[in-house]
C-alpha cells in the first residue's frame, strides 16, 4: 500500500484552485488513487464516491469497528455535535469562492460520510467537514499518469482546532495507516473497475 503513498510536492506543485481557498489548511495526507481512466473521468470518480457503497471504512471489518469507536467517543465527548461543523464552529469554506466557482458546478455531498460539497470543476473536486477536532477538506484531483491516461489522486487538508486538534490527528494517525486507508483504497479501486466494466458494456 505504501507504494500509493505520494510526496506532497505531487499536490503542493499543480495548480489546484483548492491553494487559493484553503491556503491555512495543511496537507495531511496524499495518495494515488487506483482508477485509470481518460481525460474527462473525474465526473465518474466523483459519483463514485458520493454514491460508493463500501463508505468511508473501505467496506472492511477493522476499518468499520475504528469509525464506530470514532463515532462513539465523538458522541461521549461532544466533538460531532452540529454546532461545532460547517456552519457552526466554522465557516463554510464555499464562502471563500471567487465568483467562477461559486457561480460553476457545486458537486455531490457524500452519502455515506458528513462531507459536504465545495467545488468541483474539469479536473478537480473538494469536500468539508468539520468537528470540534479540526476542519478538514478530501480533495481529489485528476491528473496525467506518465502513460497517456490519467487517475485519481486524494489529498487530506487539515486545519486543526487547537491543541486538541493537534493531539487529535497525532493519536489517530496510526489508525488512519494501519486501518482506514489501506481498505479505502481496495475498496475504491474495486469500485471503479466494476463501473469502468459497466460502462463499457453500455
């Protein structure tokens, strides 16, 4: 799995719109998607994962029993609480569009994890979340693959809250390697090759 793992310079180098909007964010997490696919795909990476059906624990047992204890200690601590989200604690970073995104295509929020929606445009989607823990942003870019086709690649941005939110993303980290990530990302690409298969049937 570590060889999905990319250098930040992957997604600190391209020209992302998401520099101009979350510049105080920081990128916690980069990683190449497995999902080969054309110039003109993300519009099917993006449903995917707005409609996937494995959610956000990849569809795996240790990453389904890690965001229940999550859920369940955000519940006894009060970090998911609706004031404490977009909207609450924090603005919506959609406050933050220059007029062409604002005025341009919104995208999918997600149906299986509390990400809502920020901008989405050719070759480039984000989405937000918040908690008393941090704000955070899932940014999928698609771009070249070297070959002549292209892919999907994930970054993590992360503003966290304080001193909790610091500690927070330390003690989870382990768990976000070990648990969350590797199943995502089995699940992701299981997903797209069933849809890839799919529509080239139709």
């Amino acid at each position: 799995m570590s060889d999905l793992r990319l250098p930040s310079t992957d997604h600190t180098s391209r020209p992302w719109r998401i520099h101009e909007i979350a510049g105080d964010f920081r990128l916690e997490d980069l990683w190449m998607l497995p999902t080969p696919g054309g110039p003109d795909d993300l519009r099917h990476l993006v449903r995917q994962m707005a409609d996937g059906k494995d959610g956000p624990d990849g569809g795996n047992p240790v990453g389904r029993f890690l965001f229940a204890v999550r859920w369940k200690l955000g519940a006894l601590l009060g970090w998911d609480k609706p004031d404490s989200g977009v909207g609450g604690r924090v603005a919506t970073l959609r406050d933050r569009l220059p007029d062409d995104l604002r005025e341009g295509p919104r995208g999918p929020d997600l149906g299986s994890a509390p990400f809502t929606s920020v901008f989405q445009t050719h070759d480039e989607w984000a989405a937000e979340y918040a908690n008393k823990t941090m704000h955070g942003v899932m940014h999928i870019g698609w771009v070249p693959d070297g070959n002549g086709g292209y892919r999907g690649q994930l970054a993590v941005l992360v503003k966290p809250n304080g001193r909790l939110g610091s500690l927070y993303m330390l003690a989870i980290k382990p768990f976000r390697y070990l648990g969350v990530y590797p199943a995502l990302m089995r699940s992701i690409g299981r997903e797209w090759r069933e849809n890839t298969a799919r529509r080239t049937a139709h």
